[in-house]
C-alpha cells in the first residue's frame, strides 16, 4: 500500500516540478493514479516491464492494431500504431522500478487528443494485469 502512494505521489511532484499542468483524474484499485499531461495518459502498474509489455502486445493483437512502429532504448519501448478508424495511437512502456512500469497512451492528432480511448486502452491493460 505504501509504495502505491509513493508512486502517486511521486506522479504529481514530477508533474509540478516540469512545470506541467498534471491533472490527477482518479486512482485505479491498487494500480495508481492517471496523469493526463498534453494528451498522454500515463498511468503505472505495479507489474514488470516483461509483464507489461506483453499485455499491451496482446491487447493490440486482440484489438487488430497494427504496431506501425516501434522503437526502445532499453528502459523505455515506443510503439506507434492506429484504431480500425485510422486515429493514430501511441504507447510509451517504461520502467520506473523493479515491479512497477509506467503506461503512457496518447490517442488523436495534436489539437484533438482523445482522453476517452486513452483511458479505454488503460483498462484493458488493467484488467489483464489484475491477478
């Protein structure tokens, strides 16, 4: 329970200290806050990066995404795909410690972001990653 909130907590002074207006727009069951910063979503998982990883992999392959592109340097994995609609959807996987990875999902084009499917995508990977 403690490192749950050190990792909210933590979320909201990385918010205040860049300077970005972070929102805290509610907390998952055991999983976090979400942070909705200039369109990203990010949420953390109390789940390993292998973990994770897989989950968002099968959440696209069930969804019928096709990853576009991907890149990842190690501690950080990009993945750059679209909905059946065409609207265009970005992941960044990364780790923020030994069980703990942080999701972002940023939906839309700059101007039209859509928190919504954002947060969709978040529950899918939610309800996956809950034992």
């Amino acid at each position: 329970m403690a490192n749950k909130l050190l990792v909210g907590i933590g979320l909201v002074c990385w918010g205040l200290i860049s300077g970005c207006a972070a929102l805290v727009i509610g907390a998952g069951a055991g999983t976090g806050a979400y942070t909705y910063v200039n369109g990203e979503l990010v949420r953390s998982y109390p789940a390993t990066y292998t973990r994770t990883m897989e989950v968002c992999t099968q959440v696209l392959n069930d969804l019928n995404m096709p990853v576009r592109e991907q890149t990842s340097d190690g501690v950080r994995t990009t993945i750059a795909t679209e909905r059946k609609d065409g609207t265009p959807m970005t992941l960044k996987i990364a780790i923020v410690g030994l069980d703990v990875t942080e999701v972002s999902v940023r939906t839309g084009v700059v101007g039209y972001w859509n928190r919504d499917l954002s947060q969709q995508f978040h529950e899918f990977i939610s309800r996956r990653l809950t034992p």
